[in-house]
C-alpha cells in the first residue's frame, strides 16, 4: 500500500486550487481524477463569471469567501497571465415593483464588504447600452469573466510546480478511517485496476459526486453527509456579436440569478442559465426550454429576434437544498465538525465556486493545520 501525505479527489478548480495551496507549503499531494483531464464537470459548465459578492448573506461563506476570492482572482490572473475581462454588470429592474429589491440588493452587498455599486437611473442605465430596457439598475464595476480552463492549468501548472502530482481516470471508490490517517481504494474507470492508498490528509473536492464519495467512508458518521440534489442549468447562444459591453442580470429568482446576458472573451453572448430540478447528471439541452427564455430576455432586451437562440451547454449546480426552500450556503466540513482527522469534505460548492476558489484553498488549508 502506499502512502501519500495528501490525496485530493476531483480535479475540478477547487481540488486544483487546494492541491496548489497545499503542494506550496510542501505537503505531498495527489490528485485523483475520474476522468481524463481537468475541470469536465461544474468547473467546465458554468458562465465563468467573477462574481462581487453581492447577493449572499452577511457572514455566509459564499459572501466571504466570494469576496476574498474575487481579489485573488483578478491578481492570480494577471500573474499567471490567465485571460480575464473586468467587463462590470448590470442588475436590471424590469419593472417598478423590482426597484425596491435593487435597494435590498445594494444594502446586502455593503455589508459584505462590496462597496462599489453605483445605481442607475433607467435613462442611466439605458447611456450605458442603449439596447437595454430597464427601470433602473446597480452597476457592478468589479464583476468580469475569466477563462476558466485557463485558470485551471495555471492552478494545474503551480501546483505540479510544487510537487503535486495528478492521476487521471482514477475514481476514489471507498474509504476507512484507521488510527493514523485514512486508507482509501481506487479503481481505474478503463481499466477496473484497484489500488490501495494511505493518506494523512484526504480532501474531498469531487463536487457533484462529494456525497457520494463521504459516503463510502467507514468511520464517518453518515449525520454528516447530506443528499445529492442537482439543479440543472442550461444555456443558449445567440448569433452575431452582442450590443451590449456589460453582463445583464434580471433581480434574483429563486434556486438562481434569473436568465442572464453573459459575455465570452470574444464578445459571444450567451443566456442563461435556467433551473430545472433533475434526478441524474445528463448534460443534453432540451431546444424546447428555449421558448421560455424569449420572454424573460425581452424583458430587458426587447429586440432579441424570434428563432434567434440556440442551445449552447448546460451544468448542474450540486445543491444542498429542494426546490422551494431557502438557498444553502457552502458546507465545508473538516475534524471540527465530524470528528476524523485529516478528513475534509466540502458539499454544495456551487457558484460562487469559481470566483471563490482561491480563498476556499486558503480556508481548507487552514483547516489541514488545526488537523
């Protein structure tokens, strides 16, 4: 059996920016990976947005983490020379009733330290991009978009740097905690070839699959691991190049941030994403969910033409909650909370992940130290 110091499962942009953090401070780290290279599940599937910070609760994860992130993320870009655009958006009341939630909207970003919205007039917003239709907005001048498989081989390219190694198509398939460390066994998805390892450190990052993986841990207390819910989120392009500079969200929906304008580093528009509560992980995109963004779209951009979307991709957010309750925050659960030692399990890591990656490194690290 070998022995690895740290095994992280999932080679998503969170597992890449924790292998990073912890192969910098020269701990031994392997990544495993069920597939065959970097980033194929929510990392790869997402509108690849820096996020401000501006929609969570006060003290939340997803505020801190959402904030801390987005500062070490532009720098981390300009670094390592990952494309970026602080491009800014536009939250977008599209009627009267919704210029009250803009107010709430600006209140709860102040307090999680986002202190540069600027609110908008309709007539404002409209000087801005005068495409938009609006009755008012909040600009967002440090929200942007970023490569993100970019960002994940330059997490990829500092953490073998350091020492880090990854093995790809090696999937974690069950754990035990023992007196001094966890014994984990692997199995090859091509090949069904186990493989036993022994690792002081084991960080679950498997994203969608994190339930799963805590799961097969003997030693663990199944109180501390939640069920597997998935939002689906599909998104449609449109032809030709936008009107618009800024990214366009409408004010929130419930289990999302509305269909939203997002804009790709070549200046390709794209919407979405929706919400559609599935059982599985199928990422096909249903043509027919198209004729429900029109209407949504043309609230504030009238001259989306008919027959002008087409299905782009779609991810699936691993949610920790159903549909009709309260969104959850970020669960990231180390020896503190459950008891293991060296075990670190994080669960529902949706957005804000991207933008957060770095500081939930960071946090995780910390953890690993206290362990």
């Amino acid at each position: 059996m070998e022995r690895v110091e740290c095994v992280i499962a999932g080679g998503g942009v969170i597992g890449l920016a924790i292998a990073r953090e912890l192969a910098m401070r020269s701990i031994e780290t392997l990544v495993v990976e069920a597939a065959e290279t970097i980033g194929t599940g929510t990392s790869s599937r997402n509108s690849e947005v820096i996020h401000a910070g501006i929609y969570y609760p006060q003290d939340s994860l997803k505020a801190r983490f959402c904030v801390a992130g987005r500062r070490a993320l532009y720098a981390f870009a300009e670094s390592h020379g990952v494309a970026y655009a602080r491009c800014g958006k536009l939250i977008v009341a599209t009627n009267e009733d919704q210029i009250g939630t803009l107010t709430t909207i600006a209140s709860r970003a102040r307090a999680n330290g986002v202190d540069d919205l600027v609110e908008l007039s309709a007539a404002e917003a409209k000087s801005r991009e005068p495409d938009l239709s609006c009755n008012g907005a909040l600009l967002s001048p440090s929200t942007g978009i970023i490569d993100s498989h970019g960002l994940m081989l330059a997490l990829l390219g500092d953490a073998q740097d350091h020492g880090a190694a990854i093995a790809f198509g090696t999937r974690v398939v069950s754990g035990e905690v023992d007196g001094i460390g966890l014994r984990l066994e692997t199995i090859g998805v091509e090949n069904d070839r186990r493989y036993e390892l022994h690792t002081s450190i084991f960080v679950n990052a498997c994203g969608l699959d994190a339930p799963a993986v805590a799961s097969t841990i003997a030693g663990l207390p199944q109180r501390f691991v939640p069920r597997a819910r998935y939002a689906k989120g599909n998104y449609f392009s449109a032809p030709g190049r936008t009107p618009f500079k800024h990214l366009i969200y409408p004010v929130p929906e419930e289990g999302g941030l509305g269909v939203h304008l997002t804009l790709d580093l070549d200046g390709r528009m794209r919407f979405g994403p929706d919400v559609e509560w599935v059982e599985g992980i199928d990422y096909s995109v249903d043509p027919q969910r198209a004729d429900r963004f029109y209407a949504e779209i043309r609230k504030y951009w009238p001259d989306l033409a008919d027959e002008a979307l087409q299905p782009a991709y779609c991810g699936i957010r691993p949610k920790l909650m159903i549909d009709g309750e309260p969104a959850a925050d970020f669960v990231i659960e180390g020896p503190e909370t459950h008891g293991v030692n060296g075990l670190v399990n994080l669960f529902g890591i949706e957005s804000p992940g991207l933008t957060s990656c770095l500081a939930i490194a960071r946090h995780v690290s910390k953890m690993i130290e206290i362990s």
